[in-house]
C-alpha cells in the first residue's frame, strides 16, 4: 500500500472514530486530508468522480480490514447517508494475564523466534506491551528453558495438529537406515528432553505413536481436508513420549572456518577443529551437520556419515527436481 494512501486511511479512521454523529462523504471530503491534493478539483465534475471512486475503494478497504464501518442518518430530515465507527465495536477489550499465561506467552515468542512465525510473535508481543501487558520473552536468562525450533517438520506438524488434518511423512526409526512412510492423525506437538515429538494415531499400524521430529526426512505432505478427526478427551500427549531414550553416542564432526556455529556449541572439545559431539539422536544431529554446508564434515561415527550422505542427496535430487520443473515452465 502507497504511503500517501496509508496515511489518508489512518485520517479517515481517526475521523470517523473522533465524531458520534454520521459525517457525510462531502463532510469527510472536507476533514480529511488527501482527498483532493488539487483545491481546484472541488466542485468539478472530474475531480468529484474522483472523489467517489477513491472514497469507495477506501470504504472496502477499511471493511475488508475488519474496522466496523457504520452506515446512518443523524436524523429523518437528512438526504444523505453518513459514515462514523464506534469505538465500542473498535477497541479491543484489556488484554489481563496471571503470571504462568505470560511466561507461557513468553515462552512461545522465544520457541517462534528460530522458526518461520518469528516475525509474527515479535508483532504479538509489542501489542501485549502496548496494552500494558509484561510478557518476559527472553530478558531473563535462565527463567525458560531453551528450545530448538529450527526443525523444518514442527511448523507444518503444529499446524496440522490444529487443524485436524491426517500428514504422511517418511520416518527413519531408531537402528534403522531405511525410511518408512507414515501416515498419522497428529493430536500434538510437543517437547521432552530438548526434542520435539508429534504424537497421534498412526493409520498404517492402527494405533497411537508418537516419532521424533528429527527423524523425519523430507517434507511433511498434507492428506485431505482439515477436520478428518478428533483427538481423544482422555489421551496424555506426554505419557505416549516420556521415558523415550536411545544408546549415547560420539561423533567427530571437522568444522572449518566461520561456519557451525550451533555445532560448537553442542561439542564437548574442540581439537584443531575436529569437535567432540555426544548424542543420542543421529538423524537429528544429521540435520544440524547438513544445515552448516561446507562448514563441517563428519568423520565418525560410519551411521551419522550414512545419515548425512542420505539427507545430502535427499537436497540434492529435491533441487535438480526443481530445476527440471523450471526449465520445462520457462
């Protein structure tokens, strides 16, 4: 949207908020600045339709933003319909949280601010503070705890779960080198032990599950319409993943340059540039060694080479499919 047009909605809202009587168009044409950038336009034929038209485009405008536009006469002796927005319709009540809603609160921004809805919950939490709302994100070290949301399956899974739409996913279990595919009813999305899991009803083994964000390779497909089914009342999310565990393991991860900056950080030594990792979860530390690109390179464990070699090529033909796709549209 053009500045100048911006700025003449954001007039004719404060106008018509700012008056309890119904302002006719040639009133509004009066009082709000940008109508008629030419003086000498007023009172002709052409700067008149001018008017009309712009004045319709940005009555739509307000309505299709949701600003309660209301339609009225001030008396039975008026001619003409005026426009005004009440203010009871237009403000929004006050926003109040106990203590353990804002740290919730909190607590989704700082989940969000690694994952694709980050702008949206900066936007969030500047209008609870506008409101007078205190919502501790991220100023106090310590308070929450730190969640890794870079998973590229936890936005679309988290979504679906809302929804009530059935995704199908290929999943690499635990001692196994070959993906599955798995088609489920996801009932939540969740976090135990610094990972995230999705647990529901998976339709292929007839019963409820739950698997690792971190092993699932490539996109999470959505299946059918949302409102496919209903999560159980009774069901507890964090029974079907707590006591989850795997066999500690150890890799060699050679990073070089600026690059790993998050595989650093999980290494317990560093000897000239050759980090010491522990990890329970290969496909998950797969996806950290992938995302850092030419930065790291694995050396051991021979599993986490194949996991990696695997997503590699998983990228790989994902590109040269896209690429393909490119050249036969163009």
């Amino acid at each position: 949207m053009a500045a100048r047009r911006t700025e003449r909605l954001v007039n004719l809202v404060i106008c018509l908020l700012s008056t309890r009587q119904f302002l006719t168009a040639e009133r509004i044409r009066a009082a709000v600045p940008g109508y008629d950038p030419d003086p000498g336009a007023i009172g002709t034929p052409t700067g008149d339709a001018a008017f009309k038209r712009t004045f319709e485009r940005d009555k739509a405008e307000l309505r299709e933003l949701g600003i309660p536009l209301e339609t009225g006469r001030n008396s039975a002796f008026e001619t003409e319909d005026g426009y005004r927005i009440p203010r009871r319709d237009y403000e929004l009540p006050e926003i109040e949280f106990d203590a353990a809603e804002a740290a919730a609160v909190g607590l989704a921004a700082r989940l969000w601010q690694s994952a694709t809805l980050g702008e949206s919950a900066r936007q969030a939490l500047i209008k609870l503070r506008a409101a007078g709302t205190e919502v501790r994100a991220a100023d106090t070290p310590g308070a929450m705890p730190q969640l890794d949301a870079g998973d590229p399956a936890l936005p679309p899974l988290i979504d679906a779960a809302r929804l009530a739409r059935v995704v199908r996913f290929d999943y690499v279990k635990s001692g196994s080198d070959v993906a599955e595919t798995r088609e489920l009813e996801p009932w939540g999305v969740l976090s135990w032990h610094k990972r995230w899991y999705v647990a529901g009803f998976d339709r292929a083994r007839g019963g409820a599950r739950s698997f690792r964000l971190s092993r699932i390779v490539g996109p999470v497909r959505e299946v059918g319409a949302p409102g496919a089914f209903e999560r159980p009342h009774d069901v507890d999310l964090l029974a079907m993943v707590a006591g989850r565990s795997d066999d500690d393991h150890v890799a060699k991860v050679r990073v070089t340059g600026a690059g790993g900056g998050q595989l650093r950080r999980l290494a317990s030594s560093d000897t000239d540039g050759v980090l010491t990792i522990g990890y329970q979860d290969t496909q998950w530390l797969a996806r950290i060694i992938v995302s850092a690109g030419a930065a790291a390179r694995v050396l051991e464990p021979p599993e986490l080479v194949d996991a990696v070699v695997a997503r590699l090529r998983l990228i790989a033909g994902a590109t040269d499919a896209a690429a393909h796709v490119s050249g036969v549209l163009s």
